[in-house]
C-alpha cells in the first residue's frame, strides 16, 4: 500500500522556527515529527511513501534521503499552474499535490493521505478497514476536539456516512467530531481535482462528496494534535513524551551533577548539565545543548547546540538550533527563539515573544515585542 504526506505548508504559525526548516522537520522527543509518522506507517504495511513537499524540500530531501524503515520514499514538488497570473500561488493546497502524483500513486488500490504535521497515536489499517466496508470515495478519521472552529468539521450519520463537511466554520458548527487530517482514497478522487491547478481538499473536494454519498468517517480516539501552533506543539511534544514513558521505552535519567531531572524528559546525546538545575517536566533537550548552573526549564524544547547559560529560566517557549542564552535570562510561555540567536545576560522575552535568526538582543533588556 502506498502513502501520501502533505509536506509543504509554510508552517506561518510557527515562525520564526518555520522559517528555517519545514514543519516535519520540527522535533518530537528529539525525532522529527516526519521520522515518528514514516516508522507508524511502515509498522502498518505501507511500503511506498510519496512526500508532496514544497518549501524547503531540498532540506526533507537531505534528511530522509531514499528509503526509511524499510519503506520508498518518493518526492513530488508542486509544480507552479502552468498559466501564470500576478497573483497565482506557487503551491497547489490539499488537494493539487494528490492529482499531481497521480502517476506515483496508480490507479489500482486505494492508499492513504496524511496531513504532514498531525501527531497521532493510529492505527492506520483499522481506517483502510473501515474504508472497505462503505461504498466511499474516501474515509476520513475523526477526532473530537472541543474547540471545532479551526478544523474541517463534519455532520456524520449513524451509519458513517458525512453528511456535511464544512472546513473551519465561523457560525453553526455542525458537531465537535473534526476531520483529522487521515484520509483512505480511492483512485476516483482524481477525477475530482483539476491537474496543474491549487485546489483545497477540505474546501473543493470533500463537501462535493459528501453531497453525493460517497464520504465516510471513522472515529479515532487517544493522542492526536495537530502542531500547526506553538502551544500545540509544546503539548504534542509533552504528549509523546509521556506515552513513550508509558512504553518504558524513555531513558530514565536520575541526577546529573546535581541537576535535577523531573520526568518526562527527553535528553539527547552529548548533553552538558552544571550544577542544581531543574529540568522538566515535559521537555526535550537536543544534542549537544549545554546547560549551565541553576538552570531552569519546563515545558518545552531545545533545539540542538543550544547553550544556556546559568540562572537562566524556560518555561512553555522553544529554542531554536545554536541559540546563546546569556546568565539570568527568563523565556516565559509561548516564546519562540529564532536559530543563531543571542540574548546577552538579564534579558526578559515575556509571553509569545518571537525572535528571529541570527538576532542579537541586547543586555537588560525586558521585551514583549518581537524582534525581526
Ligand atoms: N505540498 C503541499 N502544498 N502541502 C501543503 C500545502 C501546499 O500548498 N498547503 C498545506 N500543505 C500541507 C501542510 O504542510 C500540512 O501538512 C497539511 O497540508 C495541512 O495543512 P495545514 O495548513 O496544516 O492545514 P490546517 O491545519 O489549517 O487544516 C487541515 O488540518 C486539520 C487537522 O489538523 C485541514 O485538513 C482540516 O480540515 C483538518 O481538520
Ligand atoms: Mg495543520
């Protein structure tokens, strides 16, 4: 069986970090959130993976490299519409990238579409189970969420069926059952998605379905986020970290030189700690990070080769990869520091303060604008 990922959004809600790297790239207990979603599929059958990427590519492309876990991977770049106008975009959305790889995917089986930058604990053969017991052109998970507003949002009958797929209501929410971003097709959706054209799944494609009865649903339960915004990514992180626990599969680590570790944890490797620091819960630290002397952060992650220096304060923020955090520097919640950023010594970011790359913040300064 074969898989689509939908890797080519602009991850706008995560910049500054996105703008260095692609949203799947984004790291999970120190795992790019591409590499946990490749390993779920590879687990469920699937042996050919089709990753329709975009921005940044060459940067997916010289991680994932050819193969992983045993499965292909193939990449399909959006190609800008062939007839240009000043204001055509040069993505093609949900639905264009799936025609475009029409000839990736065959026409023979149906194969599964995934939302790159969905974190889930899914059985991805139970969907294709369910899939093959309607008359559907495509079976969509469903999750409950309590805030519908920002999701697709579907009325589903009591055998399945959706009734009505209305993508990010702003009035008369039909339910809190949302589409998930985990999708079996049939080879027919391609007749439903022009070619060389940008085309929204949610918007074009899935509301014409359900009006002809060929859309189903399939509820899933347990971990499941969307990391699109920083909040969520900072709770999918500490989600996964704590089903990981639950596995035994975490690396129990007790004090390090004095620094305390308050599980769940994820340290990478060649990770330096000084003295009386607490770290946790709910935080992943990336390789080569050092960490100074009463140090203390929860809540969050640390990109690789960061280093923070003593008396400094993290909690609910990400760090970027080779960031310098100077003595006594607080990051409160929501914070997002650029790659190669310095903040020299008794700096404050209040909350949702973003940082761009390579910028210097200077000594004492107390901030909540954000600095590009
Ligand atoms: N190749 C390519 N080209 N991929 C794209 C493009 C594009 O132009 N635009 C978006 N994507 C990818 C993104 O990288 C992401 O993995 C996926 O498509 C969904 O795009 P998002 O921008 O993250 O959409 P969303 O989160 O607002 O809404 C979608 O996901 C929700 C579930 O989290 C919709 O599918 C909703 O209906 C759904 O509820
Ligand atoms: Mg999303």
């Amino acid at each position: 069986m074969k898989a689509l990922i939908l890797a080519g959004g602009f991850g706008t809600r995560l910049r500054p970090l996105s703008c260095t790297r692609p949203k799947l790239l984004f790291p999970i207990a120190n795992r790019p959130l591409l590499d946990l979603i490749i390993e779920r599929l590879a687990k469920n059958g699937v042996e050919e993976v089709i990753l329709a990427v975009n921005f940044m590519a060459e940067r997916l492309e010289a991680v994932f490299g050819k193969t992983r876990y045993g499965v292909t991977l193939h990449y399909s770049r959006d190609k800008p519409p062939k007839r240009e106008t000043p204001n055509s975009q040069k993505s093609l959305g949900t639905g264009g990238p799936i025609r475009q790889a029409e000839k990736l995917l065959g026409k023979e089986e149906p194969f599964f579409v995934l939302n790159g930058d969905i974190l889930a604990d899914v059985d991805y053969s139970e969907i294709l189970e369910a899939h093959q017991s309607y008359d559907a052109t495509a079976t969509l998970a469903l999750h409950r969420v309590e805030d519908p507003s920002r999701f697709g949002v579907v009325k589903l009958t009591k055998e399945n069926r959706i009734e009505a797929f209305v993508e990010k209501p702003k009035k008369n929410t039909p339910s809190n059952q949302v589409n998930a971003g985990i999708y079996v097709l049939e080879p027919d959706i391609f007749q439903y998605i022009q070619a060389g054209k940008r085309c929204s799944i949610e918007r074009e494609v899935f509301p014409k379905l359900a009006e002809e009865r060929k859309l189903f649903g399939h509820e899933i339960k347990g971990l499941w986020v969307d990391v699109g915004k920083p909040a969520d990514y900072i709770k999918a992180n500490a989600l996964w970290l704590a089903a990981r626990s639950k596995d035994g599969r975490s690396t129990k680590i007790s004090a390090l030189r004095g620094t305390k570790i308050k599980e769940n944890v994820a340290i990478g490797s060649g990770v330096q700690f000084g003295e009386i620091s607490i770290i946790g819960p709910n935080v992943s630290v990336g390789k080569e990070v050092r960490v100074g002397n009463r140090v203390h952060i929860e809540n969050s992650v640390i990109f690789p080769h960061t280093t923070i220096s003593d008396y400094s304060t993290i909690k609910g923020a990400v760090l970027g990869e080779h960031v310098t955090l100077g003595r006594n520097v607080r990051i409160e919640e929501g914070c997002l520091v650029g790659d190669y950023v310095t903040i020299q010594d008794n700096t404050t970011l209040s909350q949702n303060v973003k940082v761009c790359p390579s910028k210097k913040v200077d000594e004492r300064t107390t901030t909540s604008q954000c600095i590009v």
